[in-house]
C-alpha cells in the first residue's frame, strides 16, 4: 500500500489501489490496532466540526471508495447545500463547478480537510477583502439592509421551516443559510396577508414609514383634492379591541361622505354630497353641475356668487328660509339711514351685485335731487362733496350757496349786497373763468362800462394786489387817475403849469382820450367862435418837453390873437390898445376877410360919398419888407386928395 497524501484541495487520493487491494488493505486495518492504523493511514486529523468521523473506521462516511480516486461524499450529509444547488440558489450555487452530481469534489476548493482540529472550514473575509453581498450572495443590500448588522437577519428565528427540516445543526444562530429574499423572512406582516407577500409595492428600503412606493390611484378609492392632505390613520385607524389590525382593504367605508363625514345639513339634502362639494374643500361649492341656486327664489348673481355658505345660511341648515326681500335683511345699512325714507331699504336704486362701489348712481340719476349736476360738476368725484367713509359720509349736505363746497376765491367782496356771494350771479358751472358777467352787468355797478373800457380785459383793471391774494373788484374811488396817470401833471418836482380843477370827463371821452369834443371852451375866458372851433388844441396848447415827459399847457394859456397868429401888418397897429394889435377891430373868428374895419371910427380919415365905394387895395398899396414878405401899407396912408387924385 502505498503511503496517503494530501492534494492541493485537502482531498485523500490513492493511487494505483485496485478493488482487491482495498479488500486487502481493510483486512490489515481490522488485523492492527485503532492508533496504529491512524498513524500509517490518515492524512491528518479532521477539523473540529468533524470530530465525531475521525476513525479509520469512519473513513467510507466521507469518501466513496471503489474507483481509481476516491470520491468525496459531502452532499451526503450537507443535505441543505445539495438542496440549493438543485434549486440553482444561495451562495454555493454560485461558485461550485459543475452538476450537484459531481458538485461534492468542488467541496474542498475552499473547505480543505485533514489539517487540525484548529483549522477553520470556512475562510472568513478579512476586512481588506469584504464580503460582497451583491456578488457572493446575490442579493444587494439596499437602504436600511445595507446599515443592518449580519446578526440581524442571519437569526434562528428567521429560518424557514422547510429550511430547518434539514439543516443539521443543534445551534441555528451559526449558519448563513435558511434565509430567503421575501419580506416576510425576516419582518411581521402587519397587514396580516391582507395585501399580499411583495411588501415593495408601497413600502421602500430606506424606511417601512411613510410608504413612499403606494399610490392610492392604485386603490378602489382615487384621493383627491382636500382627501390627499389627510394623514393615513385618520381613516385607517387601528380598532380599539385587543388583536385588532390597522386594515387597509376589503372594507366599504369610502361608499358614501357620510361614513367618514358628520352631515353638517342635519339630513336637509340627499347623501350625494359631491352634487354640490367636491374634495377640493368643504367650502368649495361646484360652479357648474352642482348645486344650481338660480333654481331657488334668490339666485345669485355678481358678487353674491363668491359669498361662502354660511355667510347667509348660519346654521347650516338649509332649509330654514332666509329673510332675502330687501338688502338690509342681509347687509348693514352703510348710510345710517339717509335712504330709507327714498329707498325703504332696497341699495339696488343705486347699487349692484357687483359691488358696493361703484355705485350706479351717475349725473342721470342726480338731476333728478334737488342739485341737478352740470359743466363742470357733472367730472367732480363723488368723493370730493361726499367725503369720508361709507359711514360717515353725508349724501344731504347743504347747497344753498357755493360757499358751502368752493372757498371765497373774492375775499369777501361780493359778500354784500346786491351779491350776497350769490356766485351764480357771474360764474357758470362750465368753468371759474367763464364768467357771465357782461357790460349790461356791469351798468348795475358803480362803473358803467363805455368807449374804449369796454374792449379792456377785466384784469387789466382787476388785479391782485400783494395785500389781498383775491382779485380786486370793488374799489373805494372810480376816478380817472385810480387807473390812468395824469398826463397834464408835471413830475419831477417841476413846477405844476397846467392842472385841470375839472376831471377828465370835462375834456376827454371814454371812447379816446384825443376825443375831447366834450370840453365846453365857453366856460373858459376865451370861447371858441367861428374859425376857432375847428382849430386843432394843439395849435394854441402846444406840448411842452419837460424833462423826460412832454406837458401840454391848458391852463395860462393866452388870449391874444398874436400868441397864434402871425401879424401880417407887420407891426402897423402894434401900441394902439396895448402890447399886442387889437385884431378883433377889423377882423372877426369867422374869416379873416372881409373886415369890419369902421373908417369913421378907427381912422384919421372918414370914408363918405365915392370914397365908400373905393376898393381898399386902391389907397392901401403892397410894399415890400425884410424877409421877401410883401405888406399892405394901412398905417401912413396919406390924406391929401392930390395924393391919390392927379
């Protein structure tokens, strides 16, 4: 016989042994003693866990003799490993080589035998090389799975029974096997096999709570609106009596609001409440294919279409009548009253459902108060006469004067007679500005408007004045000089030539001031007679420059016909009444000829008989003097008959 080895996978071969040389060799080994046969036939002692089978006589319990290699017999007894191999799952159907048949010779690739009782069967990982369990078990811990301690699932108590029929151990918490991939391995099915084995349809690897992987649409009852706030156990509720479950199927309280929802109506409707509700909220009432309130006696229109329920129907309940003739059975009467005598408490005379503002009431309806609006009161907000809140406001307020809503833009001027700050009287209500005050008004004044003050703007007369902010109107004098500055007036300190005592009206016209044909000259000491009445003023009151203004000379004026006219005598007559040559003698202010010269009376020589009849230029003859001028000689003329008769 030759001497037992042991190979690289820990397996006993013999070689060149024959059937009749085992029947030979058990004969010798029943012949010698137990010990010395151990010592010249065992390759060395088993590991602990096979203990019991180290004999020589056990040697057949473990290896299958009979052909040329002995054959190794371990899924004779590892019943469970020949059981997954079969079902292709668990870690050794992974890594064995072959068919289960042959499967007990890969047994020793990791499990070697015949080397101490201290050697370890199973190679353990060290931590530089971790257990993979995705790969080497084939299942990847995932979420809590892979935070879960080995000790954890790999438990006695989570061996299946058919797993513990045969596995062959007096100590269960020592093995890695009996364990399958279904929760219900490892985890207490609170739903009680309600729901079925694969948890994983709601429930995820990271926690049993909340079930993130459940969708309710998959139920026979769809959440939704107010329904997917709820939390769960509002109505999945655990039962109050001992053993009881939380169930989630098989029971029928989602037929009807009512199983879950108090009838808040006290059984005034059918049970159908989504006729009228919907999931969204209690509060929301379906607008259309729901409850239709146009059907009742009060149908809701503009914004009594957004007023919730309870607004109106306070206890829920609705049928109990609720008082709807007039507005105030429902609103507060905003107005305290100032209507009721009109309206009797109906808003709709100038309000709509659509709104308490704006109300309808317009300019139509105002013209028919007693302050019918026009112009510019028709544009003014209502808010600027009816000031303040809803509650507050006073729709009645006085009107009797325009002082009532305008400030006295006069200071006061008109507030007297014949006024009595009676705007109307020159203002319209098309605007301020457009005053009716006309020239026939303005006869009624103190000053009558005429002539060239009625093409005047009122402002150049009517000014403001840095003492008073209004316009002044009235004023204390009416005289000419209050508005025009007196042109027969010298300034400058120049001594005064031509004051008038009279006013102006005595010379000048409001229709020009050169327009002075209302100057009575007869009541001067120099009437104007004749020629003189169509004599310019200018021609015997000639302007005057003094200073930096031209001064007309009206009063001192001279009476003497010489200070206008030029002596054409040539100083023949000069000395005989005075300085100047008493023209008026001879001449008249009608015309300069003929005269009315009296020869008896002014002269030396009496015209009688033929003399009378003698044109004067036959005595008087032309004769000429400085300056180119040719004279009629009167003065010298001689008297002697000879002179003039030959």
């Amino acid at each position: 016989m030759q001497t037992p080895r042991v190979g690289a996978i820990g397996s006993m071969i013999f070689q060149g042994t024959t059937r009749g040389r085992v029947t030979q060799l058990a004969a010798v080994v029943l012949t010698l003693g137990a010990a010395v046969a151990r010592a010249q036939m065992s390759p060395g002692e088993l590991a602990k866990a096979h203990a019991d089978l180290d004999s020589p006589l056990k040697c057949a319990s473990c290896h299958e003799f009979g052909t040329r290699n002995a054959q190794l017999k371990c899924l004779h007894c590892h019943e469970e490993i020949r059981l997954r191999l079969e079902a292709k799952r668990g870690y050794h159907a992974k890594v064995v080589r072959g068919a289960v048949a042959q499967a007990s010779a890969d047994c020793a690739r990791c499990h070697a035998e015949h080397n101490g009782r201290k050697h370890q069967l199973v190679r353990w990982r060290t931590p530089k090389e971790p257990f993979d369990h995705a790969k080497d078990a084939g299942w990847l811990l995932e979420g809590k799975h892979a935070r879960a301690k080995c000790e954890q699932c790999h438990a006695a108590k989570n061996i299946s029974p058919e797993d513990r029929a045969v596995l062959k151990r007096t100590d269960l918490s020592k093995t890695y096997m009996g364990l399958n991939q279904k929760c219900g391995s490892c985890h207490r099915d609170e739903h009680h096999g309600d729901l079925g084995v694969d948890c994983t349809k709601c429930h995820t690897l990271e926690a049993w709570k909340p079930a993130a992987a459940f969708s309710h649409d998959r139920s026979e009852f769809q959440l939704t609106g107010g329904h997917q706030k709820v939390p769960c156990e509002k109505c999945h509720q655990r039962p109050a009596f001992a053993g009881a479950y939380v169930k989630y199927k098989n029971f029928g309280f989602f037929e009807t609001c009512k199983a879950c929802h108090k009838d808040p109506h006290g059984g005034s409707f059918a049970a159908d409440c989504e006729k009228c509700h919907t999931t969204e909220g209690w509060k929301h009432v379906r607008q259309a294919g729901g409850f239709d309130h146009a059907k009742t006696k009060y149908p809701l229109v503009g914004r009594h279409a957004q007023v919730q329920c309870r607004k109106c129907h306070k206890s829920e309940n609705f049928r109990t009548v609720v008082a709807h003739e007039r507005c105030l059975d429902c609103h507060q009467d905003k107005h305290k009253g100032q209507f009721a005598a009109r309206d009797g408490g109906e808003c709709g005379a100038c309000h709509t459902e659509t709104g308490f503002k704006p109300a309808r009431f317009a300019v139509k309806e105002h013209a028919a108060t007693r302050y019918p609006l026009a112009g510019l009161h028709m544009k003014v907000e209502c808010g600027k006469c009816h000031p303040g809140k809803a509650e507050t406001v006073n729709y009645h307020p006085g009107f009797g004067s325009c002082r009532e809503c305008h400030k006295d833009r006069h200071s006061g001027q008109f507030a007297a007679l014949p006024y009595e700050d009676r705007c109307e009287r020159c203002h319209v209500e098309t605007g301020w500005k457009s005053a009716r005050f006309a020239l026939a008004d303005h006869r009624r004044g103190k000053f009558a408007l005429g002539g060239a003050h009625a093409a005047i703007p009122c402002s150049d007369c009517h000014r403001n004045t840095p003492a008073v902010e209004a316009r002044r109107f009235r004023f204390a004098s009416t005289g000419c000089v209050d508005c025009h500055e007196d042109p027969h007036r010298p300034a400058n300190g120049m001594v005064q030539v031509a004051a008038v005592k009279q006013s102006c009206e005595s010379c000048h016209t409001v229709r020009s001031w050169k327009e002075t044909g209302s100057f009575d000259h007869s009541s001067t000491r120099f009437p104007l007679l004749g020629r003189h009445r169509s004599a310019a003023c200018t021609g015997c009151h000639k302007p005057a420059v003094l200073g930096s203004r031209t001064l007309v000379s009206f009063r001192g004026t001279t009476d003497q016909c010489g200070a206008c006219h030029a002596d054409v005598h040539d100083g023949q007559f000069q000395g005989m009444t005075g300085n100047q040559p008493d023209c008026v003698r001879c001449h008249t202010v009608t015309n300069w000829r003929p005269t009315e010269f009296d020869h008896k009376k002014h002269s030396t020589f009496s015209l009688a008989g033929a003399h009378e009849r003698v044109p004067c230029r036959m005595c008087h003859a032309r004769r000429s003097v400085a300056g180119g001028r040719t004279v009629i000689v009167y003065k010298g003329t001689p008297r002697q008959c000879q002179e003039c008769h030959r």
